[in-house]
C-alpha cells in the first residue's frame, strides 16, 4: 500500500504483539515488535519510527518511560499508550508528558486504525515543516548572499555582530539590492531561526487595510470584517516581523506602530484586549527616511526606534567587482531549476555584464541571466543572447595616449602622472563621479584609484 508508515510495537504480551503486528501489516505500516522497553531503546537509537504504540504496564522500563525517553532526545515521532487500567489520572498523566493519545484494552482495533492515522498524519506534518525549515536555512545562509567586494563585505560583518541580538533593524538600499534576503538571513541564522518570519510590504497594501494586516480586527470592527483575524504581529509572535517598504506608511499607522515597538503589545481594530508580543522587529526601505523626517512624511521618534542598527546596501553599480560571481551564481542556480545542463558565458558577454549599470540592481541581473538561460540554444551565452539593454553596451577598450618623446627628452615620471590623471578624469566623468564603477572601467581596484585621486588633489 502507499501508506508506509513505520511503528514499533512494544507489549510484553507474545499473543498481543503478533495479532496487532499483523493488522497493521495488511494496513500496510511496517511494523517491529519488542517485548521490553530496553529493547526499544536499542532500536530507537540505531533507526527512526513514526508512530510508537507501547503497553503501559511493562516489565522494567514501563511506557511513561519510553514516552519521556522520547520527548527529551526530541524523536520525531508520535507514541500511542495502551492500557488496562484507564483511569483520569493515568490519561491525564500520558497527555502531560506528551502522548499523542491512549487506547484501553481490550483494544477496539477500528479505533487504533482510526488514532495511528491521525498520528501518522501529524508525524509526517512535523518532519515535512522540519524538513521545510532546514531547506530555509539552507537557502537563507550567509554563503548566498554572493560578494568579496569590500562593500558587500561590510554587510556581512555587520550582520554577524547582530545575530544572536534582538536589536531593531533597518535595512536600507535600492530597490532589487536584497533587502529580503538580508532580512531572511538575519533570522534563519540566529536564535529565532525555528519561530515564524512574516513579511508584509507596507506599500502594496492600501493604507485603509494596512492596520487590520498589522494589527489584526474583530468581526464586525469594520464592514466586511466577517470573522476575527489576527494580525501579522500576533502571527510573529516569538519570530521576527519584516516590514517592507515601511517609509510608505501613513502617519496615523506610524504613531500605532511606535506604541507597539514602546509597550511591545497590539490590540486588534474593535478590540480592548491587548496581546503581549515578543517579536524582532527589521524594516527595510528604499526612500531616505531622514528627508521624509525633514518633511513632516515620517515620525522622527519612529525613525529613531526602527534605526537602531542600520544595514546600508551597496546598489551594484558600487560594487562591479562582484558582477562575475553574481553571474555565475545566477547562471548555475537558473540552470538548475530549468533542468538544464550547467551553461557558460562568453568573454564578450561577462565584459558585457561587468560594463552595465544595474539600475535594477541585483534582481535586474538575476531576471537578465532567466532570459538569456530560457533563449540559448547552445552551451554558451554569448553577448547577443543578454537583453539589448545589456548586450548592446560598445566594449571597445579606450585608446592609450601615445605620447612622442622629443629629442631632448622628458620627465617620465611627470608625464606618466599626466597620463593616470587624464585617465583617471576620463573614467570619473564616464562613470558620474562613481569611483567603483571609474576603477572597474581602468581595471584597477577602488583603493587604489582613490589613493591616485588623493595623492594628484584631484
């Protein structure tokens, strides 16, 4: 059968452990039968169960025992009791230290059937939202936020000295830089990494709902408020809340937040009853909140409140050096989930990447290597494949001056500086003044170009 489900039976009973072994057989479980709870022990340390179904009463180790040997090495399965002598206080004793249920003898075999689905149901949620966590934390590790450039370095230091905190943070970068991601990262890798993340980005809600998402309502609070709901703080409650895109937030929501963020208690729209909360809190935003603050858009008490650890995020243009490695970073993940074997990228078409301004930032490249994946045929993505935007970027090298060196000669040292100073100009006039992106174009690293524009007083 499909169901295939494995149970470790423990009765001391020779009579009783064939029978209910067979049963539960031709239900197709797999079942082990042992008469001893040191016996269980023994197989318990050496293989997994989802269901336990153990008699009470048994010679030496007795069933609460196996039950609590259970619950403090943490198993991940589910154990049924079964008794003879049902009592108040002996099912009241079994569910205290954690029995999935219990079943009286004689046993009513329709009703174990009906009690060990159930039970194989609720083992198989645990190790699926188990199983689910761990991909999260995979996914949400430091290793993917992809970088060596000093700024994107920065970040991660920056992080790491904040982990196992509950200090406020306020993430702040660019639209596609990873605000998300960094946020994710921040609470998969720290103490609340098994509590819930809830995101909820402030500016795609309509600012007439936002509270009732936050904060939650009662039924009838408002019109079309037909049941209770909590609200996202409620539900992060032990977690971490995101608040995305919070300098979109109205006014009047910033003064409730501030009381949320002072008293570290909600109150449902409609409600008198206030909820104690112990929730991290990380916000991100892509607006200057100071000049909002200037501007009487943006409560300047909140502000200081959400800012206590700032996590600025380079927008990409400010760190080409790590193009390369986002690329094929990209390249290697989008190939995977296509099913496709692992492409390369030309010269012509990395050159390509490395010269483009990322107005879009990161998830502008990410959706960039998506396309070009989806439309090569070949093995390689060339510089025709990128989008026009990209691929169209001229990457003819600028000349080198040539200079004459006249018959009385010249000062080599003097003209070589006139030379890195011309350079230097033509590169930070190309590039805005933005001396990563001047020092990727002459394919020096940014110290140094900053070094060269110190020493020359330009």
């Amino acid at each position: 059968m499909e169901n295939a489900a494995h149970i470790l039976f423990i009765d001391d009973d020779p009579g009783s452990r064939e029978g209910l072994t067979l049963l539960l057989e031709r239900e197709g479980y797999q079942v082990e039968a042992v008469a001893a709870g040191e016996d269980a022990l023994e197989l318990l340390s050496r293989k997994s169960y989802d269901i336990i179904i153990t008699d009470l009463f048994l010679p030496g180790m007795s069933g609460i025992d196996i039950l609590k040997h259970v619950k403090e090495h943490s198993l991940p399965c589910n154990v049924i009791l079964i008794t003879g002598n049902a009592t108040a206080e002996t099912a009241v004793k079994a569910m205290k230290e954690g029995a999935f249920d219990y079943i009286t003898k004689p046993l009513n075999f329709e009703k174990l059937k009906v009690l060990v689905a159930k039970a194989v149901e609720k083992s198989r949620l645990i190790a699926e939202n188990l199983y689910l966590r761990q991909q999260l934390r995979g996914k949400y590790k430091f290793d993917n936020i992809i970088g060596n450039s000093p700024a994107i370095q920065q970040v991660f230091s920056r992080m790491e000295k904040i982990l196992h905190t509950d200090s406020t943070v306020l993430i702040l970068g660019k639209s596609g830089t990873g605000k998300e991601l960094v946020a994710r990262a921040i609470h998969f890798n720290g103490p609340r990494k098994e509590k819930p993340f809830i995101p909820i980005n402030c500016g795609a809600i309509p600012a007439d709902l936002l509270e009732s998402e936050l904060f939650g309502h009662m039924r009838g609070s408002f019109t079309g408020a037909v049941a209770d709901k909590p609200g996202k703080f409620e539900l992060a409650n032990h977690g971490t809340i995101f608040l995305d895109e919070i300098g979109t937030m109205p006014l009047h929501l910033q003064m409730k937040l501030l009381r949320v963020l002072q008293e570290q208690e909600t109150e449902r729209v409609g409600s008198t009853r206030r909820t104690k909360l112990d929730v991290r809190v990380i916000s991100a935003t892509n607006a200057d909140l100071e000049e909002r603050v200037r501007h009487g858009q943006f409560r300047e008490d909140l502000y200081y409140r959400l800012n206590v650890i700032p996590i600025p995020l380079p927008p990409l243009r400010e760190r080409h050096e790590d193009v390369p490695l986002l690329a094929k970073h990209f390249l290697r993940k989008i190939c995977m989930d296509m099913n496709r074997p692992i492409l390369d990228l030309s010269q012509e078409a990395l050159r390509a990447l490395e010269r483009y301004d990322w107005p879009g930032n990161v998830r502008e490249m990410e959706n960039a290597i998506e396309r070009a994946v989806a439309l090569t045929d070949g093995d390689i993505i060339d510089r025709q494949d990128l989008p026009p935007q990209i691929g169209g970027i001229p990457l003819d090298d600028t000349p080198m001056p040539i200079v004459q060196i006249p018959d009385e000669g010249l000062n080599m040292a003097g003209t070589i500086a006139n030379i890195e100073q011309a350079l230097i100009k033509q590169a930070m006039d190309k590039t805005s003044n933005v001396k990563a992106r001047a020092a990727a174009l002459l394919k020096i690293n940014r110290t140094t170009l900053v070094e060269k524009i110190k020493r020359y007083g330009m």
